[in-house]
C-alpha cells in the first residue's frame, strides 16, 4: 500500500508540474495564435485583391483600356495623377478639364503639361473628401478645406473611388508623418507647420496666415493649462493635442476622429497644433474645459457604476462611450435635480462686461427688465429659459453648456422679452465669450427680435464694436432693416459711433469686390488708378460725402439751437444752461465723432493712394 501511495503521489507531482509549465506558456499560444490569424487574413485579403486585380487587367486588355494608377507615393512625392473635371467657382459655374495630382501632400492641378501648376489645396492635413449624390453630374465629389472648397467630376464610377481612396490616403500618410516629425523633434521643439483657417480680421474669408514662432506652443500650453485639459475629456490619455470648440474640451487623436464622425452638430473638431486660433476662441476654451463639462455629461457616471475607458481601450469602447455620453447623453443629471447647481464657474475672469455707451436716441435700445438678483431659482426653468438666463447678465458659461446638455434650443424665443434669443440677449450684456459660444453651438447670427433687428442691430445700438466685428465675420446680413427700415449702418450714422460705422462701410466694399469678382486680390505694383477700382472707390468717396454733409447740417442745427448768450459760455469753452443762467463743463458738439469718421476715411484713402 505505501508503494502504491507513494506511485500515486508522484504521478499527481508529474502532472501538476506539467500544468504549471503549460500555464506559464499560456501567453505565448494565445499570441501565436492571434499571429497565425492575422497571417491568415492578411493572405485572404492579398489573395483576393490579386484576383480582383487580375480580373481588372484582364478587362483593360480586352478594352484596350490603361491600367490603374497606384496608389503607392512614387520617388517623387507622387500619389495619383489624371484628368478631372473642375467646377469653376464664378457665377457661371462652368466645368473644364484639368490634369491633377495628388504630389507631396498637396492636390494641384494644371491646364497643359508644361503651364504652371495651380494649387487647390496646400496641406491635404487640413481638408476632406466627401461624395456629392445631390450634383446635377454623375461621379461628383468635393475637396473641403479650410479656405474653400473645389467640386472635381470623374470619368466614371471606379476612377471617383480611387481618387477618394488616393486624397483619404494622402491625408492619413501625412498625419502619420507629421506625427513621426513631432516625437524626432522632441518634447522641448516646436514644428513649423502652417494654420490653415478662418483670420481674425474681417473679411479674410479663411485665407492662409503664417503663425509666429512658438505660436502653436503657446495655444497648446494655454489650453492645456486648464484643471482638467492636460488629458483627454473621454479617455484620459495624456498630452491631447485636438480639441471641440463648442464643447470646450481637449481629446487625443483617436477621440477626435471619433467625435469627427458624429458630425459638427454634435462636435467641432480642431487641433491645437495645426489649425489658426482667435483670441476669443482660445479664451473660450479655457473658460469651459474638461472639468465643467464633464461634471455635466458624466453626472451619474458613479452612481450608474459605469466604467469610463482608459488610453489602452479599443477604438470600439471609446466610440461607444463617446456615443453614449453626448448622442444618447446616457449620463446627464435629471432636470430637476440639476437645476440645484450654480454651473461652476462665474463669469469670465478678467472681462467685465462694459456698459452701454448713451444713445442718441434712446428708444433704439433693447428694452432691459428689472435687474435678477443672482439667487433667482432657477429649478423651474425649461432648458431654452435657462439659456436665456444663463446668457445675460453676468453671462455663465457653465450653466449655457448645461441648458444645451438638456437639449436647450440656442435659438430659443423670448415671447415675453420681445421675441429676443440668447444671442441678443449676450450682445445686450457685451459678454464676446457667450455670443462666441452660442455661435459655435449653431446660433443664428441674422434671427431679428419682435422689432426686427438682429444681433448686429443691438450691438450698432450699444456701440458694442467687438460685438459687430464677430457678428460680421460669421456672416451677419448688412442689408437687414427692423421695422422703422433702418439698417446697422443707418443706426450707426445716427448715434454718430464712427467706429463701427467704419466697419460696416469696410464690409459692404469687401462685399462690392466679391461682387465684381476680385476678392480682395490688388495688385500692389499697380498704379493708384488700378488700385482703386470703381467699387473700391466710389463706396469710401460717398461715406465720406455723406459724413461731411450730415456733420455740416448737424453743426448749423446746433448752431441755431444756441442763444447768443450760450454762444458767448461756448466761445468761452462752456455749455450754458439758458433757463438757470449758470456755465456748465465744457462739452463736445455732437458732430465731433462724425467729424473724426471723416478724418479716419480720408487718412485710410490717402494711405491707399500712397502704397500705390
């Protein structure tokens, strides 16, 4: 019996050693395996395009047709190259025939093999291919960049895929190079990339603008010195180098394509890096950042025990946290128990909001109510009224972010406040933060009040000139009338703001030269008399006509309206207050702006004349 224990026992010995050192090669079956599978796809998948290729040239020799291009980058630079059709961007929207390639990460094309060739787009970074099935052509589709976009037309069904296949390539081979330039560089090294984007003065129209050295260094570090932005908003990975702008968050490169793909409605992607930056929207981002809108969308992330993905997840886990958390909105806080919250952070640090300057005419105004005491309750308030509250006085945008959580309209209407929107009602309170904001979430720049005037309406009003500058950028309407029929720029006339009544006038050249065709393209070697063009010309001469006039008649008014002995206090340099007969400080007449917008237009033109 002991002999057979002991026979037993040393059996059991053998085995259980044979487990343990099976188990310790447990790992490496597991990435044997999955190393055979993916040799076994990747040989279905060659096999198969070999067959789908010997087919194709098969055909082409039976149709006496070429072969397909490569899409493998030539020694060259060079992706693709063929002949397209091209829609003019004029008024006749012509198609022609141009030979395009696809060389050195940029799209260009030209009319004959020897003439100069013609850039469409100047870094495939900064653009996107999409189909057009709405085109009254077949084989339609679009190149999208920062400053324009270019309808292409191919020969056929197979040739628009590859050329689709052969941009979308291009972009990702130059994003996977720029990404192995950045870490050659090093962590203490800045790149010399570009921004392609929209400018920052008016009617720039997306044009490409050169950034200073340490730029791009200088957005990333601002942004990313926020509490919370050092790390990306859905999964955490460190040194985010992408952002939503009107979501106000930071995200690495795998969750910005993510949020790419849900579309702008939901969020707007831009790097930190590559793209052009305005001041207001830099300051935007630092006023939300990760931390306040993830206290938003993952409100009840620990209370629902969900588990949030880290950077080593799957790109499946973070598109459907990513789904989950702003399409679904699976983890927002219940309307009545948000609305306990104040929204974190107040109103913008370091900008308080300026007061009105006085009007001429006073009922031009926005009608104000009486002053909400900040303890207000806003439990009861329906996401839109929210908004509405959150975007006046002092505006909060934490409590904006919250209210479009909850699926708060950003073009909601105040009945009661004369038809007015959260956009009017952020230009009433001069916060350029909240009216950026609600534009970046789809605010309609030209939706007019009961009264019919807009945004660019109440801010020519309140002589809000950052105001009319944004609003003018994003497209406001320089030709709207409320109903008394007067436009921004009559209203700027009246109340005599020379500044913005110079802006307006600036606007409606640059829209008479995109009218005649120029687009602001001048030749600087060019004479004064080709320089000044009519439409450049005679708009800037009437401003000036126009001025001098209204100033004349506005000095002989006054004039008339004063007693001899007023006229003796302002010899003196004093108003004079006839019925009291006591001296006054002294004052300027009303037509001293007017009279400075005339300097200001006659010292711009002579600048002109002598650059010419």
């Amino acid at each position: 019996m002991e002999f057979v224990l002991r026979l037993v026992e040393a059996q059991a010995t053998y085995f259980q050693q044979g487990h343990e050192e099976l188990n310790r090669l447990a790992q490496y079956r597991k990435e044997l395996g999955a190393q055979l599978h993916d040799l076994v796809l990747n040989s279905a998948r060659e096999k198969r395009d070999m067959e789908q290729r010997h087919v194709l040239l098969k055909q082409k020799e039976l149709g006496g047709e070429e072969p397909e291009p490569s899409l493998k980058e030539g020694p060259s630079g060079l992706v693709m190259e063929g002949h397209l059709f091209k829609r003019a961007s004029n008024a006749f929207k012509t198609w022609s025939r141009r030979w395009f390639t696809i060389q050195n990460n940029q799209l260009v094309y030209q009319k004959k093999y020897k003439d100069p060739v013609t850039v469409v787009v100047d870094d495939l970074r900064l653009c996107t291919v999409k189909l057009c099935p709405d085109s009254e052509r077949r084989f339609c589709f679009e190149v999208v960049s920062t400053s324009k976009s270019c309808f292409l037309q191919a020969d056929s069904e197979r040739l628009l895929q590859l050329w689709i296949n052969a941009v979308q390539s291009s972009i990702a081979s130059a994003f996977s190079q720029a990404h192995l330039d950045n870490s050659s560089r090093g962590p203490g090294q800045v790149s010399g990339y570009l921004a392609l984007g929209s400018a920052a003065t008016l009617g720039s129209g997306g044009a490409a603008r050169g950034r200073e050295p340490g730029g791009v260094g200088q957005v990333a570090a601002q942004v990313q010195s926020v509490e919370g932005n050092a790390q990306c908003c859905d999964c955490r990975e460190p040194a985010p180098e992408w952002a939503s702008i009107n979501l106000g968050v930071t995200l690495c490169i795998q969750c910005s394509g993510i949020h790419r793909s849900l579309g702008v409605h939901f969020s707007k992607v831009r790097s930190l890096t590559l793209d052009s930056w305005e001041p207001e929207l830099v300051k935007l981002m630092c006023e939300l950042g990760n931390v306040v809108i993830n206290q938003i969308y993952e409100a009840r992330v620990e209370a629902m025990a969900v588990k949030k993905p880290g950077p080593s997840c799957s790109r499946q886990e973070k598109e459907a946290w990513i789904h989950a958390k702003y399409v679904e909105k699976k983890f927002l806080t219940k309307l009545p128990e948000i609305r306990g919250r104040r929204g974190g952070r107040g109103p913008p640090r370091g900008h308080p909001p300026v007061p009105p300057k006085p009007s001429i005419r006073p009922q031009l105004g926005i009608v104000r109510s009486k002053s909400e005491s900040p303890s207000d309750d806003l439990g009861s308030l329906h996401p839109g009224a929210l908004l509405f509250q959150a975007a006046g006085h002092p505006p909060s945008l934490p409590t904006m972010a919250d209210a479009l959580a909850h699926g708060a309209d950003v073009n909601w209407v105040n009945v009661g406040r004369g038809n007015a929107t959260p956009l009017i009602r952020a230009t009433a309170a001069n916060s350029l933060l909240a009216c950026e904001f609600l534009l970046q979430n789809g605010a309609n720049v030209n939706q007019a009040d009961s009264a019919g005037r807009g945004p660019l309406h109440h801010a020519t009003i309140l002589g809000h000139t950052g105001l009319a500058c944004l609003f003018l950028k994003r497209g406001a309407d320089l030709s709207a009338r409320d109903t008394e029929g007067r436009d921004p720029l009559t209203i700027a006339m009246e109340t005599a703001n020379a500044d913005i009544v110079t802006l307006l006038r600036l606007a409606k050249m640059r829209e008479a030269e995109a009218a005649q065709g120029q687009a602001g393209k001048v030749n600087l070697d060019s004479g004064p008399h080709q320089i000044l063009a009519p439409c450049l010309l005679v708009p800037l001469l009437s401003s000036c006509i126009n001025a001098i006039v209204y100033s004349t008649n506005m000095f002989w008014a006054h004039k008339r309206a004063w007693p001899s002995e007023q006229r003796k206090g302002k010899a003196r340099g004093c108003a004079y207050d006839a019925p009291t007969h006591q001296e006054l400080a002294p004052s300027d007449p009303p037509y001293c702006p007017v009279m400075l917008f005339v300097v200001g237009q006659l010292s711009s033109l002579l600048s002109v004349l002598l650059r010419g």
